[in-house]
C-alpha cells in the first residue's frame, strides 16, 4: 500500500493531468521537471517532491515518461472508471449544471437529482427525473452516487449538505457561496468564481495604473 | 515600478488573501513561511520567493505581518476597489451566476448582461436589463465593464470570446466548457468543475479499494 499523500499534493494531481494530456497530445515523450516547473509555475524541486510519492517515474538525464505518468496518475486519481453524481437543488444553477457537456467525457455521469419543489418534482431534466428531497437517502444508496453536488441557495447549504454526509456521500461539490461544515471523513471542494476573478484583476488594476 | 510578476505567481495570490483574511479573522497577527507553507501545502521556499516579489514583509524570526500583507497583497490585486462585469449569454446558467450573491460582497457588480434571443432582450434579471448582443460593443464601453463572463453554449462560446476582444476587454471568465482562444493581452480564465471533481475522487478511489 501507498504511503500517506498529503492532501495538497493530491489537490495538484488534475493540473499534472490535464498539463500531460496535453503533452502527449502534442507527442511528446519525455519531460523534465525543469520544463514541467516551468510549465506550472512551480519549482522543479516540488515537482519531484511530489511526484516521488508515486513512484519512480523519472530517469535520470531523460525525464518524465509522459505518458506512463499520466496513465499512472489517472489511475491514482481514480480516473479510469466512471463516477455517479446526484444534483440538489434543480433551480436555474442546478439545471445548468445538468446541461454541462464537461463531465461526461471526463467520467462523470449524472444518475440522479432532487428538490423540494413540487411543481419540479417528476420532471425530466438532461434525461434524469427529478426525485423528491425526502427520497434522498435511498436513492442515493440505490443508485450508489459517488458524488453530490450541491447547486440549492446559501441558506440551504448546510441542511443539505448534513442531508447528503447522513445518507453516506463522502464527495461533495459545492456551489452555493458560503463555508460548509461537514465531518474529517468527507470530502467537500466548492466552486468560487471569484477566486478566478481576483487572479485577473492584479493584470487590470496594473494596465488602468499605466493608461 | 514593480518587476514583472511572473503569472503562477499571480494566480496564487488569492488563494494567500483568502489563508490570511482567516487568519487575521483568527487574530492571529503573525505567521513565518513554515506555518504558512504548511497550510497552503507548499515549501516554505515557494512561499518566500512568491512573496518576495512584492517587497520586504517577513521580519527574521518573527514571521509575516498578517494584517500588513493582506492589505498589501489586495491592493496588489486591485481588490482596493469595485470591479464591473458583463454576463454574456443569460439561459439557465447566465441567471444562475447573476443570482449568485458572492460577488458583490467581494467588490464584483454586474453592470450589464446580453443575450441574442429577442424573448429574453428588455426584460430585467437581479436588477439589470438585458440587452441585445448586437449592442456589446457600445454597451461595454458605455458601463465601463472591466470583466466578461460567458455563459453561452460551447459551440457559441469562441464567437462570443471574439466579440468581446474587439470590443476591448481584457479579462473574460469561461463557464462553457470548451478551450478558446484570445490575443496575447487579454486574460481568460475558465471555471472547470471538473478539476475539483477529479480531486476528490482520489479519495472515492482509495476508500472502495479498501471496502
């Protein structure tokens, strides 16, 4: 077995991922971590720092196999596989969220979605039929969700979100903006547009100074 | 004149604002790079050199001025001020972001929204109209818009991104879930739900091997 990841490394496994789905696209073989640092920003010594706790990947002189590396790493990341997903809260963002074309292709498939709603609930929505709130724990296990995702308002969040870790998720993407509790056991990642918004005002703020 | 900045570095400045404002809402007034470097998962080299960018903030022995760097970082990041923003494509998922309510409070207002469907043009979503996108151009320029957000299907989306570059904007936020292209001077930057998936399914993955 594995030793112990820490989480920070494994938070940057998709970025390696995508940045050598890339490469290997462009057809090339082997990287070092020299031009993979310069590639992510990052110094070549965290690169093979992190990438150490996988294995041995590199060779001394000639670099990364990029795509043993990257088969490597979807395999760790679990990518190989299809994951089940379930939508709470099929409002305007819940339904948008059903329409994404994204995750299929990447392994993700939507099996299942609730709300509260009368009037929503039994409608068919990107192929799923919209299931009531109450339904959730066993439906959840029935259709063996790996994942929710929460799309209901701020002031739902965190019911629901305690809803989903009682019915045994332990992935939860969460969109609506607030701070979220949930036990050391489960895993919650949110969606903030806004941390991608303030990584583009530092370039804004500098050519507004300069005009 | 600062010296340039090089873009990763960039692109982890909110992610610091983000650590510190907690830990000055923790009051906690000083932090070294260790501590620092061990909750944003990172080596305390990484974290000195990023920060060394922006002048001299960490005292020997001592640590860093939580409250002097986060000003000084959301300064650097032009969060000193309100930015304007234009939504462009207003279906499911263009309402769903201009109902979100994480915006303003982080100095992010949407001034404008467009749309080329003649059943949506006039009518009034969270407070603003909206318009036809034949009126982009004007309209950017007219309100100021510092920042676009598209929320177009894929197929539209790189059209969209064109309009908007010939209109002069130069920072645009991609919801839809397809590469595109912009000129050297403009920054894009795409919301990918599926990097925070593909973290957490690492987890899935471990945990089912061991069921």
């Amino acid at each position: 077995m594995q030793r112990q990841i820490p989480e920070v490394v494994v938070s940057r496994l998709p970025m390696y991922v995508r940045g050598l789905a890339e490469l290997h696209q462009d057809d090339i073989d082997f990287i070092n971590s020299k031009d993979l640092g310069h590639r992510f920003g990052m110094s070549p010594d965290q690169i093979r720092k992190d990438l150490s706790y996988f294995g041995k990947f590199g060779r001394q002189g000639r670099g990364y196999n990029v795509a043993l590396l990257l088969s490597e790493l979807r395999q760790i990341l679990g990518l190989d596989r299809q994951w089940c997903m379930a939508i709470v809260g099929v409002g305007r963002l819940g339904r948008a969220i059903m329409d994404y074309k994204g995750f299929v292709p990447r392994g993700f498939k939507i099996v299942a979605a609730f709300d509260k709603e009368r009037n929503v609930i039994g409608k068919r929505v990107s192929g799923v039929v919209i299931q009531d709130m109450a339904e959730l724990e066993t439906a959840v296990r029935d259709k063996k969700v790996d994942i929710a995702v929460v799309a209901v308002p701020s002031t739902e969040a965190q019911e629901v979100i305690d809803k989903l870790v009682r019915s045994g998720i332990k992935s939860i993407l969460n969109y609506a903006p607030v701070y979220a509790y949930v036990p050391k056991d489960v895993r919650l990642e949110a969606i903030d547009p806004v941390l991608a918004l303030q990584g583009m005002t530092y370039y804004l703020a500098r050519s507004q100074d300069y005009r």
